[in-house]
C-alpha cells in the first residue's frame, strides 16, 4: 500500500512539474516580441511591420498597381507574390558599416502567402543555380552589384535573405528556426528595450544610433529625410505607432545624460515650431487639416535622461499618405498689405 502511494505521489509531482513548464513557456511566448523578430541576429537596429491590420485601415494592396518598375512586374508574374496584397509581417535587422564609407548591410525575415514552388524557382534562376546546402536548408546566393545576397525559404509561409558577406546571418536565422519552440527573446537590443514597445503597436523600431560622426550617416533609417543627424550620438531610439481611435506615435530617445536629453528636446521642439509654420497641401489645394491637425499633436517631453515624444494621427492623414496624391509644402500665405496706389498726375493747367 505504501509503494502504491509512493508512486501515486511521484506521479503527480511529476505532472505538476510539467504542467509547470508548459505554463511558463506559454507565458513567455505571451510576453515575447513576434517570432519574425525572435529570428534575427544581433544588428545595430531592428524594425518591425505587420502590414495585416495596415491593410484594414488603408487600401494597401486593394488595388491593382500601375506603372510598376518592369523588373518588379516580373518578380510578380513569374512568382505571383506582390508584397502589398501578399506579405503580412516583416522584421529587418540593420547593420551599420564601421565607417562612413561601409554601406548598411540588412537581414530579414518575411511572412506571408507565396507559392513556395514558384518561389524557389525564381530564385535557383537569379542565383544561376548556385545554392548552399545548410542544416537541411537550401541557401539561394544571388549576385548583386558589389554584395551578395542570400535568401533561404524556412516554411511555407516564411523566407530569410541577408546581404551581409558573412554566410553566418543566414544560418544563425536557420539554427534559431529550427529551436523556434523554444521562449529565447531575440537579438540583444530586444532583449534589452522591447518591454517598453507599447502593446498592440503594428510598426516599430528599436536602434543604438551611432556613437560616432563618422557614423552617422548609418542611421537613415532611424528618421527619414536625413534627419538622423538630430538624435545624440550612443543615444537609443524605440519608436512606436499602434492603431486606437486614431493613431498613437510615441518615440523614446534614451540619451547619456539628462543635458543630452534636454538639448534633443529642445531642437525638436524648433523644427515643430517650423512645422507648424509650413502648409502642408496632399493635393495642391490649400492646407490640409488632417495633416495640421497630425502636426499640431506632436508633444515633447523630457523625463531625466530621456525625451519622449508622442502624437495622435488622424486615420485618414494615412489614407491620404498611401493614395496617389502628392504631397506638396509650402511656407503659410499672408495676404500682403494693400500698397497705396499712386495718386493720378495733376493735369496741366492750359494757359
């Protein structure tokens, strides 16, 4: 009777042992960032986009496109993948040179509906048939001007590619698909920063700018238009948009010092004022009020060694943004001041 209990016992420890287990691994998966993310390498910054609610909210990939470039029409007609109707979510890991003259090298993990046949076919014929054997895994490596590309299809909804000359990206990104099951959290930027990502956010960003000049340039992904010249050296980005009754930005720049995070703040503070000054027209026909209203919005906060700054963006400011319309900006029109007009010349008397 005794050794019947006993075993009675140890049964159950064991069960609640791996009961215990599956509930943390469930809780894990919870709380970590998107397996496209939990893919990648170590990278200077990591930007992430689930196009799949875009799409609900603007008419990306409704549409049939013209005037494409003809050598993207023919990735499509020969794969019959269009990344606006068929991707659904992104993730790219970004490498900076080690100096001004190195270019940006990426790697990145695409899910989303292709035909997984077509596919591999186009790529054996870009890569004339030169293909890698790893772990299983059939690497495509495609020449490029001055780099090469690897791509590797992982599933039937998910490709790898990276452009780094080191195969190792590529097969970090199959060994790491291969423990899938497994809660590791990602690259070490994630790992460090992805908790304060707002949840429910479809794009995001996490970046260690550059810590020196010489760098800079490697950060244009970190804001468009070359504004990465802004953002303090060594500083860290963790930028945001999430949908809700309109659309939440929120930007996190975590500098070395609260007088960085200051002079940061106050330059952005500048070009909001210049901003604001400026009409901004989406199709040549006077101010835009959804876009005033999205600039309008934009707020500045410092917090100790951090500014903070947040917006809320209207829906249809990224309706008009997605659409065909140009954007055209110009400085505010005063009406000028009335000049007085001349007086009439006094008519000679006749004598």
């Amino acid at each position: 009777m005794r050794t019947r209990r006993r075993q009675l016992w140890i049964a159950l420890i064991v069960v609640l042992v791996l009961a215990g287990a599956i509930v943390a691994a469930v809780l894990l998966r919870r709380h970590a960032p998107p397996d496209t993310v939990r893919l990648l390498p170590d990278s200077d910054a990591v930007l992430y986009v689930n196009l799949e609610p875009i799409r609900l909210l603007t008419d990306i990939g409704k549409k049939p496109t013209h005037d494409r470039d003809p050598e993207y029409q023919r990735f499509v007609d020969e794969t019959g993948f269009d990344f606006e109707r068929d991707l659904n979510r992104a993730a790219f890991a970004i490498h900076y040179g080690s100096s001004k003259d190195q270019e940006t090298r990426y790697t990145e993990i695409l899910q989303g509906h292709f035909d997984h046949s077509r596919v591999s076919q186009y790529l054996a014929k870009l890569s004339n048939n030169t293909i890698e054997q790893y772990d299983g895994f059939e690497v495509y490596v495609i020449p490029l001007e001055g780099r090469t590309l690897r791509v590797a299809l992982l599933g039937l909804d998910t490709a790898a590619a990276s452009n780094n000359a080191d195969p190792g990206f590529i097969h970090y990104i199959i060994d790491r698909y291969k423990q899938s099951a497994l809660p590791f959290p990602g690259p070490a930027l994630v790992r460090d920063y992805y908790r304060r990502v707002p949840l429910g956010s479809v794009v995001w960003t996490i970046a260690r700018t550059p810590a020196q000049a010489s760098m800079q340039d490697h950060g244009e992904l970190l804001i468009p238009g070359g504004w990465s010249a802004l953002l303090p050296k060594g500083s860290v980005v963790i930028a945001s948009a999430r949908p809700l009754t309109d659309v939440r930005l929120r930007a996190q720049v975590i500098t070395q010092s609260e007088t960085e995070a200051r002079g940061f703040a106050g330059r952005l503070n500048a070009f909001l004022v210049l901003f604001n000054s400026i009409d901004i027209s989406m199709d040549g026909g006077g101010p835009d009020p959804d876009v005033k209203k999205a600039f309008e919005s934009f707020k500045v906060e410092q917090d100790k060694n951090e500014a903070i700054v947040t917006a809320n963006v209207p829906f249809a400011f990224f309706r008009k943004i997605v659409s065909d319309s140009p954007v055209e900006i110009a400085p505010q029109t005063q009406t000028p001041p009335q000049a007085a007009q001349p007086a009439p010349p006094a008519k000679k008397s006749k004598k």
